[in-house]
C-alpha cells in the first residue's frame, strides 16, 4: 500500500526584512524555531494526528514566539494595546471558527477553535470572544513570556497549513494586526476567504500582509476558485491572483499553501517572508528573504 | 444615443413566512414599503447618483422600517440588547467598509461607509466602530420610532444592490443577526464574500439567511467565481452556489443580485424573501412568498 501523503507549512509573516535591516543572530535564532515548529508538525501528522490539530499547535507556538505579530508579540493598537484576530477551518467539513479584537487571551487561535467546536456560530469579537476566553478559562495574555526574545520588533502575522494521512487538509492563521490600528479593527486573518481557507481536494491557505486589500480581494477564497473553475494548478492559481486580484489594487504580502497531493507553496511580493514546510517527499524548506 | 441600463433589487430578509404565517394586512403594508424604497432608489439612479450612495440610502430605509431585522427592527442578542453588523462595496474599486457587533447607531450601513470613507480600514468591531459612530456624531440608535410598526416580530437581514448609469455595480447589506445569539456574535452580512460582493463587469450581490453557513461557502464570492471562472451566467451561478456550496451543508437563506447588463435576481431557498426590484427595462417585481 501507498504511503498517504503528509505535508505542512508555516509563516510568521511577509515585511520589509532583509539581510541588511535583521541581525544574522537573530534570523538564525527565528529560522531555527520556524524549523523546530514545522519538523514537529511533520512529525505529528506523520504519527496520525489531524490536520486540524497540527495547525493549531503550530499557530500556538507561533503565537507564543514572541517575535511575531501574533499572541504576546502582537503590535499595539493606537490606544498601546494588544487587540488579536484569529480563524482556523477544516476543508473536511468546512467547518471554521474565527475571533476579532480580542484583548485578554494568549492563545487566539484556541479561541477559534472553541468557538467551533463549542458554539454554534463562526465568528465572535471583541468583549463576547474575551467573555468566552474567560468562561472556558484559557490562559490570559499577561505575564507572558515571549520564547524568542521580548521587546524586539514584531513583524507579521502567522500561520500554518496542513494536509494529514486521511486526505484532510487544514488552515488556520493569527495575528496582532497592524500598528496603532484603530481600536478594533479587524484584518483579514479571521474572515474565511480572505486571510485563511480550506476544502479538502482543493487547497489550504493562510495569508499575510495588509489585510485590507486581502480582504478586498478575498484573495484565499480566489485562489481556490481558480483551482476549482479555471482548473490552474495552484502555482498558477496564486501568481495570478497575487497579480490580478491584490497587487491591482496595490496590496502587498504573502501566502502559503498545501495541496491534496502535499505540494507545499510560498508566494510573497515583500522582501521578506518568514517561512517554513515540509512537502509530502519530506523535502524541508526554511526561509526568511526571497 | 442608447441609454445606459439601471437596475436596482433590495430583500429584507429570507424566511419561514408565508400566506399563513404574516397577515395579509401585514404583508400588503410591508409591499407597499418596499416598492417605495426601490421605486425611489430606481428614481435617484435615474438622475444619476452613484450605485454606491443609492445602495446606501435604500439599506438605510430598510434599517428604520423597523419590521426587518436590522437598525431599529433588530433581534436581541441573548442578554438582550442589540447588536448590528453592516457592510457596502463598491464595485468600480473594491472598496469597501464593515461594521460588526455594533450596539449605538441607527444606521450600520452608515457607519460601514463611512469606515470606508474616512479610515485606512475595511472593517471595525465593537467599541471601536461605536466610537466611531460617537466622533462622527451619527444618530444613535435609541428613541427611534420604527417606520412601520414597532413591537412586531422581525424577519431578516436587509441588503441593496445596484447598477448606475455609469456602469457601476455596489451592494450593501445590514442586520441584526440571529435572534439570542451570543454576545458580539458576527454573521456573513460584514463578511465581504460572504454576506455582500460587488465587481463592475461581475455581479453585485447581497445574501441572507442563517449566517454561519454563508461565512463557511464564501457564498457571494463564490458566486462572482462562477461567473468569472467557470463562465456560468448569474442565475447558473447563483442556483449552483447554493445548491453545492450552501444547501450541501444545510444552509438556508436566499440572495439578490443585478448584472452589469441590468439583469435583476432573487434566489431563495426558504419559504419566502421580502424582495423588490426594478431592472433595465424597466419591470418592477415586488413579492414575499415563493
């Protein structure tokens, strides 16, 4: 019998970062975390655990990282401080749950999660979303300590995609939004279509950059319309929504992405974009610049 | 000189009314109401304002007539009190601008244009968007006497679409959400490609239903896939929509739609839609029941 294909892929964000503006220190020490979360991902598919599963945890860790702009790395809002969206979905069901402008929670991406799993909506923000955090005593923001290194520049919001043994495949993605933000905006990363989705036989997908026009553009949703009406392959698929659909109306940023097959891609039109996978021939990728 | 087409269509919300269910006294006032709304918005694009303002304006009536679940007609969430969410697109430039969970200003779709208008954002939840409302000095949304009859039972979701002289498609759409659902629970009305979808030379769209189902099919995006993609005509696209994406997961509700060519839909999968339009040529369609 065939081996089922396993694959996985992460970011921390697409921005400006160049050899020349991140200390070679410091982008060592961020590939070799980006490398520790993707191998144990791979690993946790690869001993059956669902897509949906691994990309939780890897978004958890992500969060946890402290050098990204998600969880206890969040950028400040114009007020200083910290308001967190989030979503996850499962392309088996397209099933999802997703939070907006949550300020009191560790782990939004936990919180979507509950919020599928425990409600009988998708989508809940602000005060409601932290009511729940609270009532299902999740852990709290404060007192954190970032893993990497506190008071850094944060840099983009994270993600992760999965496909696991069982044919599924998986999305989920988290962020702290842009700085000095207007106290609760909201950006792509929680709403389904825009900043992440997933439909098993289709595509996996988890975005970054300036959410506005990702939102604007539904640009994951696009890509998997392409993949199911145009029948592109997904290469094809994201160039050319990256080309007609965002950078048309000037937006930059990037994506990831896993196929059915456990092809694993990275597309971004910024200088950087932290990142990370493992394809279904095992073949591990770490990167930070183009 | 051929005359450039119009059209407009508006819904007031899909539901379980029927013959039997709504007075028929009930039913001929709430006709009569929305004839006047896309008679008068059939009257502005006319003399030529923008699809954009004209979708505004239909949605706003909608929101005071106080039968529909929106504005001052709106559910209570489960602690009792309202919370709303709107958003508008703008078809010539994809820009758009959402509110959610919004609980202190008469007119969402307002607010949701104004976020377009005045903010570097697309969308804002919560205490921010009702700060907003507070700084631009919109009308609250207490001691508003609804338009109709207050005190009676609401229905649905309220949206606008419609093609000005110009060629531009826009559409809007606003709601209270579902009657006792969980604090700062957002439905797809906000969810650009979900709830509400605009593209010049595409399709403009509003939805309405129950909400979740919509946020996890990217329903109006989806749509505008179609059409653009798989080369499927409106009324293809919009009933293979609905019947593989939302009613494969047990999805209800129903939209409306106008064509770049002036073209007006309704489309419903529950036993009636509070609906109105008047297309190209002219035809005013004004119905509930199936």
């Amino acid at each position: 019998m065939m081996a089922q294909p396993i694959a996985v892929a992460i970011h921390g964000g697409a921005g400006n970062m160049t050899p020349e503006n991140l200390p070679s220190e410091k982008a060592k020490q961020i590939e070799a975390y980006l490398r520790d979360v993707v191998e144990e991902a791979h690993r946790l598919l690869s001993e059956g655990r669902l897509a949906l599963e691994v990309v939780e945890i890897a978004v958890r860790r992500l969060e946890d990282a402290g050098w990204f702009d998600a969880g206890i790395g969040s950028y400040l809002n114009e007020r200083g401080f910290i308001e967190m969206d989030a979503s996850i979905m499962d392309g088996k069901t397209r099933r999802t749950g997703a939070v907006a402008a949550v300020r009191g929670v560790r782990n939004p991406i936990t919180l979507a999660r509950l919020v599928m799993e425990r409600t009988s909506h998708v989508f809940i923000v602000g005060e409601g979303a932290d009511s729940l955090a609270r009532i299902w005593a999740l852990p709290p923001l404060r007192n954190e300590v970032p893993t990497i290194s506190p008071g850094v520049v944060t840099q983009g919001t994270v993600g992760a995609v999965a496909l696991d043994k069982y044919g599924n495949l998986a999305a989920a993605t988290s962020t702290g939004g842009i700085a000095g933000k207007k106290v609760s905006r909201v950006g792509d990363s929680p709403i389904i279509g825009a900043g992440t989705y997933a439909e098993n036989g289709v595509i996996a997908l988890s975005a970054t950059g300036y959410g506005e026009y990702f939102i604007r553009s539904v640009l994951t949703y696009d890509i998997a319309a392409r993949i199911r009406y145009a029948k592109m392959t997904p290469a094809a698929a994201i160039q050319s929504a990256f080309k007609e659909r965002l950078e048309s109306i000037g937006g930059t940023g990037g994506v990831i992405a896993v196929s059915p097959q456990g092809e694993v891609f990275f597309h971004f039109n910024t200088s950087g974009m932290y990142r990370a996978g493992k394809d279904s021939a095992g073949r591990l990728t770490v990167g930070i610049y183009k």
